[in-house]
C-alpha cells in the first residue's frame, strides 16, 4: 500500500484516506523509483505503507477485480506531468501488490 506524498490540496488534505491500488511483476521499491516523475503516482514520491506477497494468483485478474470493487471511491485529479502538460489521473490513489 503506498501513500502519496503529493502537494496537490485534495491529496494533502486526505493522505490518510489517499491510498495507490496496484499489481506489479517486480518489487515494490523498483516500481516506485522516480515516482516523482510518473503521473500514476502524481509526480510525488510515494510512503510505503504495506506490501503483500501473492502466489497462485493471476496478477491482472486480481488487479482488475481490485478496480472494480474501488470504482466508486475513484478520484480524478488533474495534475502537471514533467513537460508541463496536464493529466488527468483516473484511478485515484490506492495499494502496490508485489508478485
């Protein structure tokens, strides 16, 4: 589970709330290197909060199922990537899973 160390005001005002959902093939500290500079993590470093191991289980199926049940608390912030152009995240901020 990461948490955002963004300064955009919805964020900051909820970080306990404010959280990255997420599934990855590689550790966790390697998918958050330069997170500043990546728009799924609001151009911000990240907190890791908690991390989970899965085994027989498919990564993608999982990660899906994981939007789906959040769907509804989804934020959409609008935020400036590295060259200035604007970006709309869609998938709010959520949790990092590692294999």
């Amino acid at each position: 589970m990461l948490r955002s160390k963004s300064d955009h005001p919805l964020v900051a005002e909820n970080r306990d709330l404010v959280h990255k959902i997420g599934v990855t093939n590689m550790s966790v500290e390697k998918r958050i290197a330069g997170a500043h500079l990546q728009p799924t993590f609001l151009m911000a470093n990240v907190e890791v909060v908690a991390t989970y191991e899965l085994y027989n289980i498919n990564r993608t199926k999982l990660e899906n199922l994981i939007h789906r049940i959040f769907e509804p608390a989804r934020l959409e912030i609008e935020i400036m990537d590295r060259f200035g152009r604007p970006v709309i995240r869609e998938s709010g901020f959520s949790c990092q899973y590692s294999r």
